[in-house]
C-alpha cells in the first residue's frame, strides 16, 4: 500500500490532501511539528505533501530551512515531494492568463521567497510536482481570505471584496485541487523530475462570487470594498499588515491562470461547479456564524496565533462600489 507524509495536515490544503489521499486508498501519516522526527516520520514513504506554510512575518526565516530539510530527506528516501503553488512569484505582469512558461517576475519579499524555495527543489533534483493555483476556496472555516473577509458578513447582506469587484481573480476549491494533485502524483511518470502544473480553478470577480453567494442563500448581495488604511496604520504594531499590504496588488490586477497543460495531463478531471464550491464555503460560514462574529480577524496565508491589537480597529467595508 502506498504511504504518504503530510506536513501541515492541519491547514487547509494539508487538511484536503490528507482526505483526497486516504479516499485514493493510501496510508496518510501526519506529521506532528514538535513531537515527530522527519527522518523518521518519512521512512518508507513515497509521497511528502509539504503543506507547511509558516505566517508571512517569519518566511524569510523559515522556509528556506523547512524546505532544506524536506529536500534533503527527500533525495535519501527517493520520494516525491508536493507543493501547492502561489502566484506570487509572477508578481504584477499583467498577463493573462498566466502560463507554466509565463516568466516569474517578483519583486516583492514573499514572492522572491518563494520563487528560491521552488528552484532550490529544481536545482537539487528532487522529484517535485507544484500545483500552482489562486486563493483558496475551503468547505470549513479556515481563516481563508474567502471566509475570514469576503463572506464575513453575509447575515448583513452583503460581501466585502478587497479590491476592485469587477477584476477578474484566480481561485481553486481545496477539494478538487487535492484530487488533482493525487491524480497527478499517481500519473507522475508523465512527469519531469522537477514539474510544475496550473490547476486551473475558477476565474471570478467579486461581483460573480456575490451573484453566486447569493444564489446560495436565495437573496440579492451588496458588494462592499475593503478599507485597507486601517493595515496601513497598524503596521508599526502588527508585523503581518506589512504582507498584506504587499500583495494588495492580487485584488486589483486581472489574473487566470491556464489550463491547457494541466487538460493535456488530466483530459477526464471533473471539476466542481463554482456554484456548487461556492455554496459549501457559504453552509460553513453560515454554520460558524456566531463563533466566527467573535473570532480576530485573519486573513489567508498562515495567520496562526496572530491577531490585530486591540488598539486597532480594522474597518472591513468602507462603502458601495
């Protein structure tokens, strides 16, 4: 039987990897930060699903070594390695839809990071397959971008978009992007050693995600703009505002990404309806909405254990567009 290793098992894509790969018939171990050894937790396995993803204010120092270690464990044990992709390191070309060739642009600090880690995996030979793809749609709260701001306050009527509402935004629904990247893995000698695959996704607006969240409730939704002044003045204190700020871009720049080699590659890959994906990140909001109105307010990419000082007053809707 097949056995894979999932890092980060606990966040989202960790979370739907974990469920795709037991679904498939594989053995899933997670690995447990502070009580697993990797060189141990990795023997015999031939998947690592590195999941791990650390908050923004402490890449610069941990991704680089997260992803050493994962490496060097991996060229010992022969095992292939799989990363969910970003589009951070395309920074703001406006190209679109962007491709496996489009070049990787970045000049800020997360996406330079990332683009290291990705050709440190190239460079040493790791067997790598990066399933690159846009904001995460999830089926249970998990401090996403969607869930955390965009939905946050359907029982008022409306949705908060953080930037303008009609651009066109790249997301994929965690579900169907962890059965691709199984289907991947399992099909990886159509692969090179070091791959990178688009999933696709869906291409929304924020108007099209309010039209298809309201479909979901049977009602009509306002859309409303984020006010981002309040990060501004919140960055002396709370380190992760400066990160958000950075990639404000993503919410105003029209992006996609293309599917054409990710269809060569998986030609019968069903996808989810967007309304359908849509509707479940709606039932899970819907479903947390009192503990949700009392939790901080965090945004995607690894908040854990961050929080706005109470001092600062984070204003989520600043008027109609």
């Amino acid at each position: 039987m097949k056995t894979a290793l999932v890092l980060g098992a606990s966040g989202r894509f960790g979370r739907n990897m974990a469920i795709a790969l037991r679904a498939r018939g594989w053995t899933v171990r997670n690995f447990r930060r502070g009580e697993d050894r990797l060189e141990d937790a990795a023997r015999g396995v031939a998947l690592i699903v590195n999941a791990w993803n650390p908050p923004y204010p402490r890449w610069a120092f941990e991704v680089p070594q997260l992803h050493a270690d994962v490496r060097r464990i991996a060229r010992a044990t022969g095992a292939t390695v799989l990363i969910p992709g970003n589009v951070y390191g395309f920074g703001q070309q406006p190209q679109m839809p962007w491709r496996e060739g489009t070049p990787q642009l970045a000049t800020g600090s997360l996406g330079r990071i990332r683009l290291e880690m990705e050709r440190a995996y190239e460079r040493d030979g790791v067997r790598t397959i990066i399933l690159r793809a846009g904001d995460f749609i999830d089926t249970e709260m998990s401090d996403n971008w969607l869930d955390r701001v965009i939905l946050s306050k359907l029982a008022k009527g409306r949705i908060i978009w953080p930037g303008d509402p009609d651009v066109p935004h790249a997301w994929a629904y965690l579900p169907d992007m962890a059965r691709a990247a199984v289907d991947l893995v399992e099909n990886s000698a159509n692969l090179d050693t070091f791959s990178t695959v688009h999933f696709p996704g869906y291409t929304l607006s924020g108007r099209e995600i309010g039209d298809l969240a309201g479909a979901a409730l049977g009602t009509s939704l306002e859309v409303r703009r984020m006010a981002w002044w309040p990060l501004q003045i919140a960055r002396p204190v709370w380190p992760m505002a400066r990160y958000l700020l950075q990639m404000r871009y993503l919410w105003s720049l029209p992006h996609a990404l293309a599917s054409d080699r990710f269809d060569n590659l998986l030609p019968g890959f069903q996808s989810t309806p967007p309304e359908v994906a849509i509707a479940a990140a709606v039932a899970a909001i819907e479903g947390k909405a009192m503990s949700a109105q009392t939790r901080p307010w965090r945004p995607a990419s690894g908040l854990d254990g961050q929080t706005i000082p109470a001092s600062v007053t984070i204003r989520l809707d600043e008027g109609k567009t």
